[in-house]
C-alpha cells in the first residue's frame, strides 16, 4: 500500500503540482472511485432497491415502479433527493449538538468497516494487518451510537430503542466473534486477503458450515434486521432510535443502515465464501459483488418470511443457544485444522 | 503492522465526513422551515404527550448479569483471537492448555448462564 508522501512545500506551483499528484495518484483513484465511496454508494442503492422490489414480490405488492427506466432502479436516488428537500425537524428538549452529529458519525463508521474488505487481491483501500479485529472494534461502535441517538432525542421511544439496540448487539457480539475465531484458526491471519487466500482449496462453509451459520444469524441481529429488530420495532416503539430523525438526517441514517447491509454481506463473502476467487472467466470483483448480492438475498429472504422474537427470546437465543454452539464451533475449527495440517 | 496501513482509511473517513456535512448544508439551504411548537414535541404518535416531558426515565436492568458475562466474554475472546493466529506453530501440549482454558471458559460460561437465568423477572 502506498502512502502519501508529504514533499517540501516551497511554493504555490509545487503546491499545486501535489494536489494534482495526489488527485492522480492510485491511492485517490481507490478512495474515491473503484473500492472507495463511489463504488458504495451504487452498490448500496442498488441494495436499497433489490430489498424493496424483492419483499413487494414477497408480499405480492408491485414495488417501486417509476423512477428509471427499469422497475423503478433509481428509486434510492429519488427518494435521497425528495428527502434533501424536506425539513429538518430537531425536537426542542433534544441535546442538539449530539443530536446533529450522530447521523455523520454513524454513516462514516459504517462505511469505514468496507475500507479493509478486499473486493479483489489489489482492490483495498488499506490491507490491514489486523482487518478483522479493525472490523470488529468498528462494528462495537453501532451500539454506542444507537444509544447516543437514542439518548440526545431525549423522548421516550427513541430512548427505549437505544437501550434495546445496546443490549442486543452486546448480545451478539460475543457469539459474532467466536464464529470469526473458527475462520482465524483455519486461516492462520487476521488479514482479510490471507483469510481469502486460504480458501483457494476449500471455501469455509464448507470446513465450517456451523460457524458461518452462527455468523450468519449473530451478523442479522447485529444489523438490527428482522427477526432482531426489536431496537426499531415498528409495532411496539415506533421506529425505535430513529424515530425523531426526519429529513437528511434519516436519510443518512438509512444509507448507514444499509451499508451496514452490504458490509455484513461482504464480510460473510470474504470469511466463508472464498471471497474473490472463482472462475477466472470473469473478473475478480465481479465475483465477489455476485456473492456478497447472493448473501444479501439472504438476509432479505429472511427478512421477508420470519417474524419478530420476543425480548426474552432473544436472550436465550443469544445466550443460551449462539454462545455455546460457537464454543463447541471453536472445538470442531481445531478439529478440522489438526485434519488439514495431518501433523499431530 | 505499520501506521501507515491507517492514512488511507483516514482519508476516506475525511471524504466522507465532508461529503455528508455538505449534503447536510445542502439539505438546510434548499428545505422549507416552519417552526411549530407541536412539531418539536416528543413523538408520540401523533397524540399529546403522557407522563413527562423528560424522555429519559429510569429501567429495570434486568440484565445486569448478562452485560458483566460480557464484560469476560469479550476480553477473553480478544486473548482466543491471537491464539488462532499462532494456531500452527504451537505444538499439541501448548494448543491443549488453550482447548483446556476454552473448556473453562464453558463451565464458567454454564454457572453464570444458571446464575443469569435465576435472576431473570420476565419469564
């Protein structure tokens, strides 16, 4: 990876002469286009649109419709700009500056946990040593800011979502982390192209179908998706945390929640699917796009046919069941390492 | 592992962050705004407000338990993590200590869920 390097700035024309540099330079070209945030925000609009079209299919309702050509593709685009000229309600007794700044917050650190997910050998915008705790120190974060949201609206829905949100994902995270710990065992890294690479004989799933359905189920209550949604259940606290925001605030809070979407998606890719690799017909991030959508489907499938857990529910489910299958999921990962190594 | 490896993503959280304060600025520039004292009440659906202004009340935690099982259970899977790391260049006497330590951690793990589950009120 490389850096910036920062020269001797004498005069204007250097200066000028590094700006173009730095604008021309491959490290730029990442951020801003090909991995980096214009990649994102299509992939996630097209997310926002599949999501919709697929549950009005499931409900037999007909979906977005009109905007774009095609079954209403530019719907997301239409929505973000019908909502930039709505108002921007803050409530009176709101703690304002917190209030404000939660939605930036959460949308950046939303997108930052994509900076270490290779689509490609090369395209990463940062191949971070320790890109899986990165990940996980990241995603950590989502409950604090849930809470914080939760907190500055100072009203009593938005208060109890927080609460909830903080409870649930302190639930998940642990069985979250352990299923991950089968993948590192296996892999031998906590670099996501090392993890990726190890798959070229066997995708993970395979070696450890328990662990990517631990994974898979801890991932959808860390994103607060249905079934786990109780952090903004609609029927019982309004729109949870949410439920003050209006306007440009919501929009960027629903853009963090479906980059949320993407990022669980990918990172499953990356740690079970054998991320990148695949016939080499066809480019490498092509395949990783495939799978990550594939996942995606998934998770909206799930969306669509299960319903709501209760509260107590989710604690046995969390707790009781999640936490203990990761731990014999742990005891199977040597397992299949010590087969694979044939050493001991 | 360098400091370096973090520029690129410091960056990228700038561009963001500026990106979505501008569409914020937008926002506020081009949206109508008309103050009302209902609309900047605390939502609650639609109809007058019950009980306090205040929307931070007291809880009942009921899950004070679990949140201290989480308190151990994250750190002592941050320690399990840079085990798996070195995973194969310990030998079968250092990987048994750290299958016994997980096996510890189990039993521990099935007294506190014992202990949680007895206090738990909402059965």
């Amino acid at each position: 990876m490389n850096a910036v390097n920062i020269p001797q700035i004498v005069n204007l024309q250097q200066l000028i002469m590094f700006i173009f540099g730095v604008l021309k330079s491959e490290l730029f070209f990442k951020i801003i286009i090909f991995p980096g945030i214009f990649t994102i925000l299509i992939t996630v609009s097209e997310l926002i649109w599949l999501e919709r079209k697929y549950l009005a299919k499931m409900q037999l309702r007909v979906g977005p419709q009109y905007a774009g050509r095609i079954a209403g593709i530019l719907q997301p685009v239409a929505d973000f700009i019908k909502l930039l000229f709505k108002e921007t309600i803050i409530p009176e007794k709101a703690d304002k500056i917190f209030f404000q700044i939660v939605p930036i917050i959460l949308v950046t650190v939303a997108a930052t946990t994509l900076t270490v997910i290779p689509l490609s050998e090369t395209d990463v915008i940062s191949n971070l040593g320790v890109g899986l705790l990165f990940t996980f120190a990241i995603l950590a974060m989502f409950p604090i800011l849930a809470l914080l949201a939760g907190w500055a609206s100072n009203s009593k829905y938005p208060f109890i979502g927080g609460i909830r949100a903080l409870f649930q994902q302190i639930s998940y995270e642990v069985p979250l982390w352990f299923s991950a710990l089968g993948v590192v065992i296996l892999a031998g890294s906590l670099n996501f192209v090392d993890i990726v690479r190890a798959q070229e004989t066997f995708w993970f799933i395979l070696l450890l179908p328990l662990g990517a359905l631990i994974f898979l189920v801890a991932m959808t209550a860390e994103l607060e998706r249905i079934p786990f949604d109780l952090p903004e259940a609609e029927t019982e606290i309004v729109s949870g945390w949410i439920a003050e925001y209006s306007g440009m605030n919501y929009a960027l809070i629903m853009l963090s929640l479906y980059i949320k979407l993407y990022f669980a998606s990918a990172m499953f890719t990356a740690l079970f699917l054998g991320g990148w690799l695949g016939p080499s017909i066809l480019p490498p991030a092509f395949w990783f796009l495939t799978k990550t959508f594939i996942v995606a489907l998934v998770l909206m499938t799930i969306r669509g046919v299960l319903p709501r857990v209760r509260l107590a529910d989710l604690i046995k489910i969390g707790w009781e069941r999640l936490l203990i299958l990761s731990l014999v999921n742990i005891i199977l990962a040597i397992v299949v390492k010590l087969v694979l190594l044939g050493v001991y | 592992m360098a400091v370096e490896e973090f520029i690129p993503i410091l960056i990228f959280q700038v561009c963001l962050v500026i990106m979505f304060v501008l569409a914020l600025i937008i926002s506020r520039i081009v949206s109508p705004r008309n103050p009302d004292p209902m609309k900047t009440t605390p939502f609650e659906c639609g109809e007058e407000l019950i009980g306090s202004e205040e929307g931070r009340t007291q809880f009942v935690m009921q899950y004070y338990p679990y949140l201290l099982m989480f308190l151990i259970f994250d750190v002592s899977s941050m320690f399990l993590f840079a085990w798996a790391v070195a995973f194969s260049t310990f030998t079968l006497e250092n990987n048994l200590s750290i299958i016994i330590f997980i096996l510890v951690i189990s039993s521990l793990l099935g007294y506190s869920l014992y202990y949680a589950a007895k206090k738990e009120s909402w059965k």
